[in-house]
C-alpha cells in the first residue's frame, strides 16, 4: 500500500455570494473530511476558542464520497443547532461508504465565541471529493448560512 502523501492538513474558507465555501485538504480521504468540518466551524467562530468539553458521535452512509461529505456536514449542522453547542475538533473513519465522526465541542456562549454566521446545510454547489495529483485529498462544498 501507497504512503500518504506529505500533506499538511489544512482547512480554508472560498467566496461564493452570500454563502460561505469550507475547504478541507489532507493526505487522506477522512482527513480532508476532518478538515472540512474544521472549516465549517472557522464559518461560525474561531475554533481556538471552543473548548472540546464534550463529544459527539456521528455516522454517516453514502456509495458516493461526495454524498458522504454532504452528510458529514449537515449531521455536524443538525448537531449544532439540535444540541445548541459548536465544534471545533473533529475525527474522521471512513471504511468503504460508511463514515464514523466525532466532534468536541462546548454549548454555545454567544459572548465568547462570537458566531459570525448560523449554517443551514452544506450544498451541492461547488461539491468536490477528489484526490489531487499530488496525491492530497480534496473535499469541498457551499453551505448554506
């Protein structure tokens, strides 16, 4: 089996109108998921601000990798909203179509982690699972907000 590439895992916010693009890259498929995530917390708030307090499981099942992201991200959205709290640590299996995820987080306090934005759903816009030349792992989309 391949090494990973040597990529440094990174999360990114792109433009697009009046939603918000989350990036997430990593040497592998679950990283890039992972980091994904981590960009649709930097949306809402500085994830150095949330403390991992407490966590929660999340799974997810799709044929198509694209689909999984879709799912990850709005299960994370689901979660925010339904528990009233924000992530900002995240992990990442994947194992054929069947994502297992964790999120720490903390219940939201509005005067310390001063939410920027309230995501309502990750979009196909701009939806992207792929694995670069390079060999690093992609994984993108819009969110709603």
């Amino acid at each position: 089996m391949a090494q990973p590439p040597a990529v440094k895992p990174h999360a990114e916010l792109f433009p697009h109108d009046a939603d918000i693009g989350v990036r997430g890259v990593g040497p592998t498929r679950a990283s890039a998921f992972e980091q994904a995530a981590l960009a649709l917390a930097m949306a809402v708030a500085d994830p150095e601000r949330i403390a991992p307090r407490c966590a929660v499981e999340v799974t997810c099942e799709a044929a198509d990798s694209r689909f999984l992201l879709l799912d990850w991200l709005n299960a994370l959205i689901y979660e925010m909203s339904a528990r009233r709290m924000i992530f900002g640590r995240f992990a990442v299996s994947i194992e054929g179509d069947r994502l297992r995820g964790q999120a720490w987080g903390e219940p939201v306090d509005p005067a310390r982690h001063r939410p920027a934005v309230e995501p309502k759903g990750a979009t196909l816009t701009a939806l992207k699972v792929e694995q670069r030349g390079d060999g690093a792992w992609v994984a993108q989309t819009v969110v709603d907000v």
